[in-house]
C-alpha cells in the first residue's frame, strides 16, 4: 500500500525538518517538469503529475535517511540540482514524486593547486566554481552551455560535456573521484587517485546514473591552467557539411588537440553566422589554447590540413572570437528565449548524437531529409558537430519549429518526440549512439535495449541490484 | 573688440496635458545647471502651449522664466503649435530652443529643426556654447556610450535627457506672460487624432519622482518573487520597479520597468534585488544617489555599480529589511 | 491600406564587451565605428521588429474583417540586411533595400555611408520618407528609435518630410473599418487612446507585442528566388551627403563607468545581512528622506 501525499511530506518533515521540505503547491507544478516539457512552464499548462515534495538536505547523511525512508515506502525518488535537464530526467513520471534537490549542499570542499583538483558539494554552481579556480589562474575545462546555472552534481549524473571537451574531454574524464549515496542509504565514496587498475572502473556506475541508481553528494574534478591569453581562433566558410566533416576528422587523426573543433551546416550557421556567412555557407572552427607553444602549433597545424582544402575560404579570426566570448546561456538569455516562444510560438529543441566518421554524414543527411519531409511547421532544420574524437563525431541536430493547432502542452507528442525518433531511427540503423551528452533521460529511454543491445544485461543488472525497488527517479534511462 | 550677442534662449513647455508641472521643472533646472552659456548671459523666454480656455496664470504657473509666451492650441494638435513655432522663430530668431523629454518635445524639436534649416539632438545631458557652436552630451548606443556631439546650424533644439525631470527647480512666484492670439489659427484643420481618450494609466510617476526605489530582477526567479519583492517594498514606503527580463517574463507590467527601454528613476535611496547589473538597466538608476545591491552572485557586476553589496538571497535580505524598516518607521 | 514598415538592422549591443566598447568610443569615424562592431552578430532594432509584427497582426486582423492590407518593408542600409529581408519576403512583405552609398558601391563603402547614418537621423528620415513614397505607403510604420544615435526623431522627420501626423511610443494598433485604425500610444501625460486616418506615420515603442513571427521553411523556399527590390539614395532622388553635412558632428563617444564603492555588507544569515545593511548604510539615509 503506497503511502498517501500527506503521509510522504509527514515523513520527510520527520526526517528533515519543516523547513527542508517544501510544498508551496506552485513550486510542486514548476517542477513537474524540466526542459524537456518547458512549454507547460512557459504557457503555464501543466498536465504532468505533481511531486508530493521537494526536500533540500544538507548531507550525505540526510541523503542517506530520506532514501532508505523512501526505499521503505516505495516513495519514487528525483534527484535534483541546477535544474537544466533537456531530456525528461527530472519530470515525474508517477504521482507524488520526492524531488531531492542537492543545491543546499553548496560548500566549496577544498581548491588543491598542487595536486590540481577541486573537491566540492554537489549543489555547486559551475560557474562559482570555475569562477573560485580561475583566482589561482586555474580553470575546470569544463564549459556547457548551462555552465551560469548548472550544479556540479547534475552534470557529473548526467555525462555532461563541455564546450572545450575535444582538448580536456567529458566530465567523466575529469572526476577523479566522489561521494554517491545509494537507495538503501549506503553512503559509498571514491577515493580520488590519478588512476587505478584496481578492478573495474566504478567511477563509472556513478557517472551519467542520472539518478536512476544513486544520489550524487560530492564530486572531485581536475584542474588544468587558465591561460586565455594564448587563445587562438581560426574560422573558415564551405559549401558542404561533408568537407566539414573530413577536415575535423583530419585534424583529429593528425593528433591536433584544438578545445573547440566544430562544423555548423547552413541553417545552424545562419543562426550565428550570418553576418559574415552566406545563406547556404556552413562554418568550419576552431579554437586552440594552452601553453603558447602548444596554442601555436595547435592552429598552426590546423591551418596547414584546411589549407589543403581549397573549398574552405578564411574568414577573419574576430568573428570566431567575438562568437566564443557570447557562448553561455545565463538566466537573462534562457528568460528572453521564453519570451519570445510565448509570443511567436516558435520552438527551439536540441537532439544530440554520435558515430562514426564513416557514418556520420550519412545519418546527419538522412535524419534532416526526413524532418524536413515528415514533420510539420519546421522553421529550421539544422546542426553541428561540437565534438571530434580519434574515431568519430558527434551530431549536434538544432532545430525550430512554430507550434500550430495544438496546445502548448502537446508539443512534445505532436513535433518534439516525433522528431526525436527520427533521429534516433537512422542513428541506430547506422550503429550510432542515440545520446551523446544530454542524457537519456526519459525522452529517449523507450529507445534503451535498441542502444545497448547485448549489453543491456549489464545496465539492466546495475539497476536491479542498486535500486531493487525502483525508487530512483522512475523512467529515466529504464522506461515505465 | 565686439561684445558676443546675447544668446537668445527659448524654453517650449506643453501645457495641453497633464506633464507640464514635471517639464517646467525640468526645463528650468537644465537652465540652471545643464546650460553653459559662458560669458554671454542668456535671455530667457519660455513658449507655453495651453488649451484654448486655460487660464494664463495657471498655464505658465510652472514655467521655468519669468516671461511667457502664451499661445493657445488644442491638446494633441502637434502639427498646429509646430507651426506656431515656426512662426515665432521667423520673428525672433532665436538660437537656442529647449524642450523637455517625451513625445511631445522631441516631435516640436524635430519638426522645428526641419523647418528652419537648425539642428536637433535629443536626450541632452549637458550643452555648453563656445566658438559659435554648441557642445552637447548625451547618451549612445542604448546607453553603453556617452557622445559628445558639436551643433553649427541655428538654431539648436535641444530635447532634454528624462533625467531632468527628476531635477528640482521652482519656477519663479510671478510671470509676465504675453499671448501671442495671432498664432492660433481660426481653423486649424482637420485633426490628426480623433475620438481621444486616456487609457487607465497606470501609476508610473511614482518611478520618477520616487525618493525610496525597490527593484527587483530576474533573481526573484518567478512571478510570485517578484511579488513577494513588492509586498517588501510596500511594507518599506517604497516605490516598486523591475528589470527587462522581469518584464520580459511577464512577472511585472511593463510601466514597472526601470533602465533603457523604461524609466530612468533618480532617487536618493535605491536598493536592487536580485539584479546582475545590465548596462542597459544600470541606466536607469545610475543617478540614485545611493545604492545597495543584494544578489546571489557575487561576481555579478552589479557588486561593483553598487555602493553597496550583500552576497545573498535578494528576497530574503529584502523581507528581513522590510521588518527592519517597517519596525523603525512606526 | 497600404502598410510600409520601415527597420533597422543593427549590431547585437549586448554582444559587445567592454574592449569592444573601448575600441568603438576609440574609433575616429564612423568607419572606425563600424569595423569595431562588425564582428557581432545582427538584429533587428527591437522596436523595428516590433513594428513589423504589429503590422503582420493588422493584416491578419483586417483580413478577418475581408480588408485587404498589402504591406511592404524596408531598411537602409548594406548587405547586412539580406537574411532579414529574405525573412521578411517569407513572411510576406515586399521588400526593399536602399543602398545609401549610392551607385554600385561595394560593401565597404555601403557600410560606412550607414554608419555615417547613426549619428545622422535627418538623413536617414529623407530616405525614409523617399521610401514610403515609392512604397506609396498609405501608413508608414517605423521603430520609434534605434541604433547607435538613437535619437528618436526619425519618425517625425520622415513625417515632416511627407508632410504626415506621426504618433510615437505606439503601444498597439487594432482595425476601425477600412480606413481607419485605433491606436494605442503613450502620451506626455499617460497612455492614450485615439483613432487615426492614413496617410500618417506610426512609430512603435515599447509595445506589448515585441516579436517577429518565424516563417516556416517552405514559406522561405517559396520565395527563394524573389529578388529584394534595391535602389541606390541617388535612385530616389536623395542628396544624403546635404544631410549628412548638416547633422551634429560626433566628437567622442567614451565608456561610461558606471562603477561605485561596492562595499561587501556581511552576515551569516538573511536577517544579520540585512540588519547590517539597515544600520550599516540606510537607516540614516532613510530617515533623513
């Protein structure tokens, strides 16, 4: 028998304190939902089902008390932090959720310089900390989009990848350790080392669970120096996304290490670049930094590959520079951005994934047709690939569409997820991952045994052995 | 050596509506402290516009000199006290017209400058005559910039920064006002605006003359913030203002809005909640004469345009403030 | 009804940074200014695109009474304004660009004769109002101001120059009948509301509705191939160098520093923060009130 809203928020008060539980019932419908259904946010028309509460612990020990209470009562647990999620991970899926919002824990653990890591709580800012190492002229490398309002826990959960990932990776290549607690209340930490062939990586089981195995309360990060002063800037214009593709692929087998490494077909382009590109001209990019010395051989020696593609004409570095310096969205841009679709009804949405090089062009190709042919009221159809490894890119699909004849609310069913499975449809048909750093969330968890195929034993283990009664964060990566 | 001409000096007050008192003051206070004439001594007259059965005195009650040029036109018949003075200045020769911020100043400005072959700037700051041209300061690129513009061509109509109105200059006690009945027309044609009536106005003028000033921005996070930041500052005797992307995000009315595209306040007392500190916003409360910022981010800029800076929950602070006020003030 | 409307497309100010701005205050001409900026992204000035969905929303509100609008739009200035235009064409208007350089300029030259402009509004009111006569614009709608002079009286210029009424600070505009429309607009002394008969000038400002509708794709494939009409200032029989040579002359433009002490006030809690705020820095100040 599953516990009444009253007797939940009951229990929590018990647990945590009147103050840490809130239920202004105007909170509770806010966070029915995350980016992923932000219309009803926007529009005011929420369908979703309303969590019973939402609770701000204080520590891993607090974490540790409402999660065994909630793995006694079979009380569905989402974890929570900055609150940026794209993909669904933080709405309710059933009725009288718990939301766990990490953003109380805040401290700032320890900078250690000297062996160049960060230690801190999981309701951490990026933007505090990257602001705090940038004091002792270090920087965390990481850099989404959501770096002004996303927390350090929520991005270590969801796989998160910054802008500059090319030369300082994802965030799973800068944890060096951290704390997770589990749904039985196990509070387990990893310690932090350089590396360790001590047995699997479990490092690994924590990072990118988006909540769906355990609660994140501390994450260790790297440093790296912060020399902006060395940065180089090199942007050129082409005709076909197909070059653009070969030269990234060029630059990354030719051992370069450049932070930001991307391609932006047409429509992408327009939207950032048409003040110096033409209507039909994709952009090539990049930016080197570093050690003088490795900024400079860096550019250099992307200059020499594109330079060997005559189809690429140079544009002036400022237009890159000026580009890169406006990249971030704090809440100023996302507030206007929601102005402007509760006045036009015009809908930005992002479906980002990966593969080889041998593929890539071919599902970008393909994926694009079918949108434009498939899905109605599209005002724009386009993309980049933002991030370039030895072996493949990703394919970062951007795109916009007015939303007719339909309620705000049914916007996802009627363009969103449509569009959602027919990118997800030729990614897999060409041996692609369907997620390459939002999350699965629980818009693209219906899709999670095509993803993982045999190997969705081991994922499918995971969940049933941390989470045996599935109390964590229902839907998300494993679907209802 | 010749004596320079004294400079002829034209103020231009409408008086058809309601912002007269406001732009007298105005007008006299850019006068006072915003003209640098040199060492010529202007003579000063000011052009009063009234409706056809205002009462003279009562019209040139708030005009900023000690003589008036009454001339009677309807309200909204820009195009008749235009030609009015078009015609005033074919007789005077006058070098220099002020008008006070708004509609109406800048389209009597503009059309005059047209006219008589002068020049025309708007949002004035400062002006000052020197070597037969006048040097003014205003504002550029949304505020980011401050121009400082040469003006030749005479005569020079000069439309005043909205910051003047919030100066405070007393007209004098007495007028000797002079109408000119030649200039209203017999028929003046057809109107260009019919069917007239005033919109429930909502209560903007607190914002400008506001001596204890309340915003709030987009660190409220929501629409109930931003109510719970008014209620504070009701509770305080405060006048309650928002950002851009507080109106942006419909939490307030647009009337509410302080910064480029709202209203510029100057009160003595500002206190800023939850705000990053935009130039665009920090525009419109830069000549609050002191200001205390409480925000979540320290780095935000508007720590440094503060005179003061609380790192902390705006809402919070605020509310605590609200008690401290509201206990002291009883 | 014949409805033009009149914008500007201008760099993104809020893309600039402060040693953006240095180098824009530091640039000796209008040239020097453009090149600083030029490496920002472009936007419509925010009340052009306002005026241009206020006059979709006219169209759309006729239409709905079976009066026919036809509208028209138009900017000044260089190449910069192509992918607005061809938004614009999608969306409906007929579109029109002048070229202040005059002849067949190249783009360098057509960017400074429109950064000669900023700071030049009667200049740019003469071209307007050429504008809205080729358009034969029954109503000439513009952004009450924008770009870097922002001054405001192009409108009124445009208007005295057509020999118009021009209202300003339009806030909304409704159909009344077929030849007249009922608009909104904020007064000296408060919003009003008054009904007006073409040919007039409108100039929006800060209206409820603020931005531009986004056509589809197919919208913008349809009119792929419709040219934008272009004509040289010389085309429409301006003289934009006279006016230029009368407008104000800019003799600087610096940063303005806006900074002050900022003290940091401090304390564990929300009340101890503000206590000592209250005691610290305002009690005094506001009894002194």
């Amino acid at each position: 028998m599953s516990l009444s809203r009253e007797a939940i928020v009951e229990g929590l008060r018990g647990i945590l304190g009147p103050e840490a539980v809130v239920t202004d019932e105007r909170v509770l419908v806010e966070n029915s939902v995350d980016n992923f259904r932000k219309l009803q946010n926007i529009f005011d028309v929420h369908v979703m089902p309303v969590p019973a509460a939402i609770v701000t612990p204080t520590n891993a020990r607090e974490v540790a008390a409402v999660l065994t209470w909630a793995n006694e009562h079979g009380v569905n647990v989402i974890p929570k932090t900055g609150g940026t999620a794209t993909e669904g991970g933080l709405e309710s899926a059933v009725p009288d959720s718990v939301i766990m919002d990490g953003s109380a824990m805040n401290e700032i653990v320890k900078i250690d310089p000297y062996n160049m890591q960060a230690t801190v709580q999981c309701g951490v800012p990026l933007q505090v900390l990257e602001d705090r190492v940038r004091e002792h002229g270090l920087t965390t490398g990481h850099s989404p989009q959501s770096k002004p309002v996303a927390h350090l826990g929520g991005l270590v959960a969801t796989r998160s990848i910054g802008q500059f990932s090319t030369l300082y990776g994802g965030i799973e290549d800068m944890v060096v350790g951290l704390e997770a607690v589990f749904p039985n209340g196990e509070i387990c930490r990893i310690k932090n080392v350089p590396r360790r062939a001590a047995g699997p990586d479990i490092r690994h089981i924590v990072i990118g669970n988006e909540g769906a195995l355990c609660f994140i309360t501390e994450v260790t990060v790297k440093l790296f120096p912060y020399l902006p002063e060395n940065n180089r800037f090199l942007g050129w214009t082409l005709m076909d996304m197909k070059t653009g593709f070969e030269v990234l692929r060029e630059v990354m087998v030719g051992g370069y290490k450049p932070s930001v490494a991307r391609v932006y077909d047409p429509g992408d382009a327009g939207l950032h670049f048409s003040h110096f590109a033409a209507p039909d001209d994709c952009v090539l990019l990049f930016m080197a930094e570093g050690a003088e010395g490795i900024a400079k051989a860096t550019a250099d020696g992307i200059q020499a590959i594109v330079d060997r593609h005559p189809e690429c004409t140079q544009v002036p570095s400022e237009y890159i520079e000026t580009w890169f310096n406006d990249l971030c969205w704090g809440p100023d841009k996302i507030l206007a951005e929601d102005e402007r679709i509760r006045q036009t009804r015009n809908v930005n949405r992002t479906t980002e994934i990966s593969a080889d090089w041998s593929s890539i062009n071919d599902i970008y190709q393909a994926a694009r047709q079918r949108i434009i042919d498939e899905i109605p009221d599209i005002t724009m159809m386009g993309g980049h690939s933002s991030h370039s490894y030895i072996n493949g890119t990703n394919m970062y699909f951007n795109y916009f569409f007015n939303v007719v004849d339909v309620g705000p609310e049914e916007e996802t069913e009627k363009y969103y997820l449509p569009i959602i499975s027919i990118i997800v449809e030729e990614t897999l048909k060409r041996g692609g991952s369907i997620v390459h750093h939002h999350g699965m969330g629980k818009a693209r968890a219906p899709w999670v045994r095509d993803e993982y195929g045999s190997s969705y034993y081991m994922l499918e283990t995971l969940k049933t052995s941390f989470d045996p009664n599935g109390i964590m964060n229902k839907g998300t990566i494993f679907p209802i | 050596m010749t004596a320079a001409a004294p400079l002829r000096v034209v103020a231009v007050l409408d008086a058809t509506g309601s912002a007269a008192e406001r732009h007298g003051r105005a007008l006299g206070a850019f006068l006072r402290d915003g003209l640098d004439a040199g060492d010529i001594a202007p003579g000063v007259v000011t052009h009063v516009f009234c409706p056809p059965g205002a009462d003279p005195g009562a019209a040139s009650a708030t005009a900023p000199t000690l003589d008036v040029r009454l001339v009677r036109v309807p309200a909204h018949r820009q195009d008749v006290a235009t030609a009015a003075l078009a015609a005033l200045q074919t007789g005077d020769g006058a070098d220099l017209y002020v008008f006070p911020s708004g509609p109406s100043g800048t389209e009597l400005g503009a059309r005059l400058a047209a006219r008589t072959g002068g020049s025309a700037l708007t949002g004035v700051l400062s002006a000052a005559v020197g070597d037969g041209v006048l040097t003014c300061r205003r504002a550029a690129y949304a505020g980011y910039l401050e121009e400082e513009s040469a003006l030749s061509r005479r005569p020079w109509c000069l439309v005043l920064d909205a910051g003047w109105d919030e100066a405070r200059a007393e007209p004098p006690e007495e007028h000797v006002v002079v109408e000119a009945a030649h200039l209203t027309p017999e028929d003046p044609g057809a109107p260009p605006l019919l069917e007239i009536k005033p919109l429930e106005a909502p209560p903007t003028g607190d914002l400008e003359t506001a001596r204890f000033l309340v915003v709030a921005g987009r660190g409220a996070g929501s629409r109930r913030g931003v109510e719970r930041a008014a209620a504070a500052a009701a509770r305080m005797g405060a006048a309650f203002a928002v950002t851009r992307p507080v109106v942006m995000n419909a939490w307030a009315a647009p009337d509410r809005q302080v910064g480029v595209s709202g209203t510029r306040a100057a009160p003595a007392v500002c206190v800023v909640a939850g705000a990053s500190g935009a130039p665009a916003f920090v525009w419109g409360i830069e000549r609050a004469g002191f200001i205390a910022a409480v925000d979540t981010d320290e780095h935000a800029p508007i720590a440094g345009e503060a005179d003061v800076f609380v790192a902390g929950d705006a809402l919070d602070v605020l509310e605590e403030l609200a008690d401290l006020v509201d206990r002291h003030s009883r | 009804m014949r409805i033009a409307v009149g914008f500007k497309v201008t760099p993104d100010f809020e893309a600039l940074r402060a040693a953006d701005w240095a180098r824009v205050a530091a640039a000796a001409d209008a040239e020097g200014r453009a090149q600083a900026t030029r490496y920002v992204r472009r936007v419509f000035g925010v009340f052009d695109e306002a005026a241009l969905e206020l006059a979709l929303r006219l169209r759309d509100a006729r239409a709905d009474d079976g009066l026919p609008t036809g509208l028209a739009a138009f900017t000044v200035g260089g190449p910069d304004a192509s992918p607005f235009l061809h938004t614009l064409q999608a969306l409906g208007f007929d579109c029109l660009r002048v070229d202040p350089g005059g002849g067949p300029a190249s783009a360098a030259d057509t960017a400074e004769a429109a950064g000669a402009l900023d700071f030049a509004p009667a200049a740019t009111a003469a071209l307007v109002a050429a504008c809205a006569r080729q358009l034969g614009a029954d109503i000439l709608l513009l952004g009450e101001r924008g770009g870097p002079g922002g001054s405001g009286t192009v409108p009124f210029l445009a208007a005295e120059a057509l020999g118009r009424p021009c209202v300003t600070c339009v806030t909304a505009i409704e159909p009344a009948g077929a030849d007249r429309l009922r608009v909104s607009f904020r007064a000296d002394d408060g919003p009003v509301r008054a009904l007006t008969a073409p040919p007039c000038v409108l100039a929006v400002g800060n209206a409820v509705v603020s931005m531009l509708r986004v056509p589809t794709l197919k919208e913008r494939l349809a009119v792929r191939d419709v040219p934008v009409t272009q004509f040289t200032a010389a085309d429409l029989g301006v003289d934009v160098g006279v006016a230029l040579d009368r407008a104000p002359a800019v003799r600087s433009l610096e940063p303005v520093d806006r900074s002050r002490a900022g003290i940091v006030v401090t304390g564990a809690t929300a009340a101890e923060q503000a206590r000592a705020l209250y005691e610290g820095h305002l009690r005094a100040r506001l009894e002194a009130l």
